[in-house]
C-alpha cells in the first residue's frame, strides 16, 4: 500500500504561537511529528508549513518539507495545495497527520490509510475509540461519532451521540446516569484522502451543520460523500493545544518511556 503523510503546519496559533517550532526533547514539534509518520509505512512524509523558518527547520533535521500560502482557512485548502506541490495523482493515497501530534501511533497511520484504500465508495477515512468515561460523552470539546453497520460514519457531533433516550438521571437535558451500549464512539482527527478528492473538497460549499458544529468533516457527508471509520483499540496520545498541553507532553518525552 503506497501513500504519503502530509503535515500541515501553521505558525499562527493563537493559543500556542510558533506552535510548529515549540521545542520537545530538543526538537522542534514539527519534527517529532514527521519523526513519528516517518516511522509508519508511507512511501513519502512532507511538511506543508506556511513559514520558511519551519521548512528551515524540518529540513535541517532530514524532514521534507515544502512552503505553501500563507492565506489558506483550512488544513485541507493547505492540503490541496501540497498534493498539486507533489504533482500527486487523483488516485493517490494521502494521510492528514496533524503537526501538534508528536504522540501520534505510527500504526494508526498505516491503519487510516487502510480503510480508505479498502473502501473505494468512501471519500475519505478516519478513526474513533471507544468512550469510557461520562465526563468525556458529554463534553462539546470532545467530537464523537456515529456509524453504520458498514463503518461508514452517518455523522458527527460535539454533542453526546447516540443520545440514550432512557439513560437520564431525572428525564433533564444530558443528565446521564452512565454510558450508552455499546459504547459510544470519540473521533480522533486523523484523515486519509484520495488526492483528487483533497483537490475537490475547498470548492465544496461550507455546510449549515459545518458552521453550526464547527467541524469541517461535516462538509463532507452534507454534499453526499461517505467517511470510512477505523475503531481503534486505545487513544493515541495526548496532542497539543495549549501551553500545558505542550508541558505535558515534553514531561512524557523526558520520561523513562520517552520516545
């Protein structure tokens, strides 16, 4: 199975500025995540940053990476941009690794790879674990999913989906006593994506259910295109948002299981 991991990196965070360029263990964010993808089974792991100091940097660690605009809304515009970069055929396989993820499963890669590539009906592929904790089913930072019988995803919410009819304390709005069965599904944002596809999705019209929820995959399914869900046993590790985030993560590279 050949295809290539594309890290989008964008240096104006506003909650972590220079986030690319944080320093792990010495290295760069960035590289530690081209490090990790580098570790999957892709056939080629680029960098698509908006600043030449990140490029400078990827590359002066052995990482490819390529300078694209400043101007893009989205990871997948920047994405879009890269495949034409890379003159990447329509049929080619990409996997969207996102650059604050130095914790990120190699295997979990080569997984979202898989499913796209064994599901030609779908457009895209992506991943989920299961839940096991009430706090995170009902917390709106934490998106969830929900699929068919195919591991097609019908859709996606930050509200706790599927909504237990009869799993309420007092009959009260999110009042849950416990956990659904089976358990529910969080989504974990990792993409693959056929090439031609990835040149076809930023002009696609934003959705009402895109806006509302704030998750750009909803576009997706709103003009009629399937995502494949691979379920995963554990969580990847944590990714970084914010500056404790960032202390979190660099405690567990200088830990005694650092990678």
């Amino acid at each position: 199975m050949n295809y290539t991991v594309i890290i989008p990196a964008r240096m104006a965070s506003s909650r972590l500025p220079d986030k690319p360029l944080a320093d792990i263990a010495g290295l760069p964010m960035v590289v530690r995540v081209a490090q990790r993808a580098a570790q999957s089974g892709a056939t080629r792991v680029v960098v698509a940053a908006d600043d030449p100091r990140v490029v400078q940097a990827c590359q002066a660690h052995g990482m490819e990476a390529l300078l694209t605009r400043q101007d893009h809304v989205s990871g997948s515009d920047r994405l879009a941009e890269a495949c034409e970069l890379l003159g990447l055929s329509d049929d080619a396989l990409v996997v969207n690794v996102q650059g604050d993820e130095p914790l990120i499963p190699p295997t979990l890669i080569d997984e979202v790879a898989r499913v796209l590539a064994d599901r030609p009906e779908a457009s895209m592929g992506t991943a989920a674990h299961a839940i096991h904790d009430l706090a995170e089913f009902t917390n709106p930072n934490v998106v969830k999913v929900v699929m068919d019988a195919r591991q097609i995803a019908l859709y996606f919410s930050r509200a706790p989906i599927p909504w237990w009819r009869d799993g309420q304390k007092d009959g009260s709005s999110g009042g849950f006593k416990a956990l659904p069965s089976p358990a529910p599904l969080r989504h974990i944002g990792i993409y693959s994506y056929r090439a031609g596809f990835l040149r076809q999705f930023p002009q696609l019209a934003p959705a009402p259910i895109e806006s509302l929820e704030s998750l750009e995959q909803l576009r997706a399914l709103w003009h009629g295109h399937r995502i494949a869900v691979h379920v995963t046993d554990a969580a990847p590790g944590p990714g970084v948002d914010t500056p404790a985030d960032l202390e979190r993560v660099r405690g567990i590279f200088a830990g005694p299981a650092a990678a």
